[in-house]
C-alpha cells in the first residue's frame, strides 16, 4: 500500500531532488505542507509526484520556474 503523507526526506530520496530544492519549491508556493507533526512538514505524496512530473515537463519546454510558478497559482 503506497504511503500517502511523505517528509521533505523522504521526497528528496525517492525523487532524487536535494532538500534546498524542496523548501525552495515550497517557499515559491509550488508544494503545499499538509501536516505537521512534531516540528516535521509533511506533503501527500501523489500531489509531489504530479508536481514533479508538471515542473520537469513544463522545464523541458522551456519555461521558466517564475512562469511555472505563475501557471500553479493560476491552475494551469
């Protein structure tokens, strides 16, 4: 059964991304914390996995991380 909650080290180890992207990403307002549990963010796992595989793909294109970041806020 697939975990649905995941740390920040966790998300590092199995997207192979260092933990200064993850809050970089999370400061832009591209990952959103969940929980909280005894100091520890914790974010739903699917919605990384999307997020990662949407940023990799609009990177890929061209596009840069402000506009990626734009495009998210607006739902796009």
């Amino acid at each position: 059964m697939a975990k649905t909650m995941i740390s920040p080290a966790e998300i590092s180890k199995i997207h192979n991304i260092s933990y200064q992207t993850i809050n970089y990403y999370t400061n832009l307002g591209l990952f959103t914390v969940r929980k909280r549990h005894a100091n520890n963010r914790l974010f739903n796992s699917k919605e990384i996995s999307a997020c990662l595989k949407r940023i990799t793909k609009l990177k890929s294109q061209g596009y840069s991380l402000k506009l990626i970041c734009d495009l998210s806020r607006r739902g796009g």
